[in-house]
C-alpha cells in the first residue's frame, strides 16, 4: 500500500470540477483507490463519495492506493491534483 498527505490549497477546496479529474484519473487503474478526510475514507473512484467529505481549503487529505499498480496509480493522482492547483 502506498499513501500521500496532501494539503488542499485550492480557495474552494476539493469542488466538482478537480473531484471529476481526480476520479477519473483513479478509475483507470485496477488499484483500490482511496482518499481520507476527517476520518473519513471513501472510495476515490466515486464522484459521490469524494463530493461527500466536502473537503474545504486548507484540509490534510490522505490519498491511498493498494494494488498492482499502486505506485503509478497515487504518482497519477497527486499529479493531476497538482496540474489543477487543488493540492500542494
């Protein structure tokens, strides 16, 4: 299992659009996927489920991936947060 903490800068936070980029950038791997607020873990390959953490700016989110393609898939991710300017 690999994991990164990632700070959310983006002034909205984790909102719709960089969400539906995230997600579909992790439904392209076979990895489990997931993403931990608050307490919280939802599947990162659920639009749904990440909306519902409603994560603000300035939040500590933990990205996980647990698989085949573990270490590609969470380089992927933060990659395309970072592209967005949602993370740091």
């Amino acid at each position: 299992m690999k994991e990164a903490v990632v700070l959310v800068v983006d002034p909205v936070g984790l909102h719709a659009r960089p969400a539906t980029v995230a997600v579909n950038a992790a439904s392209k791997f076979k990895c489990e996927v997931k993403v931990a607020f608050k307490g919280r873990s939802v599947n990162m390959k659920s639009i749904m489920g990440v909306m519902s953490l409603g994560i603000p700016t300035q939040s500590e989110i933990t990205i996980t991936c647990d698989g085949d393609d573990e270490d590609h898939a969470l380089a992927t991710i933060v990659d395309v947060l970072r592209t967005q300017n949602v993370i740091q």
